[in-house]
C-alpha cells in the first residue's frame, strides 16, 4: 500500500458583493458564500496547490513529485 499525505489547496478567487456604505463584512457572509458557491459550480474560481502535508512525520513540503517512501 502506498503512503498517503494530503494535498493542500486554496481558492483564489475575488468575490464581491454589493451593499450600503457602512455594511459590516460580517454582514454579508451569506451574500459572498452564495456568489462563490454561483462560481464554483459554473467553475469560474482559481484553485492554487500550496503544499503537501505528511501526517506521520507532521512535515510540509511543496516538492509533489517526492517519492522518498513508497511503503513497502
């Protein structure tokens, strides 16, 4: 069986909505979430890798092609 380590991605992708001067962000968390999900599902977001995380070693490391253990 071969190790497993976890892919590390972040979306990148500007979301902006519309609202009266003076609204809090906070405020407008369920307009920004239902404009990304809108672009999510037409795929219209930036998906960036950032890392790899090793959970047995607890080790990160940007380098995916890495085969140093194959767990044999």
């Amino acid at each position: 069986m071969s190790k497993k380590v976890a892919y590390d991605f972040s979306v990148d992708s500007i979301v902006s909505v519309d609202a009266p001067a003076g609204t809090s962000p906070d405020d407008l968390e369920q307009q920004v979430l239902e404009k990304l999900m809108d672009r999510l599902l037409s795929r219209d977001i930036t998906i960036r890798f950032e890392n790899i995380f090793d959970h047995a070693t607890g080790a990160y490391n940007e380098d995916w092609s890495e085969e140093d253990d194959k767990g044999e």
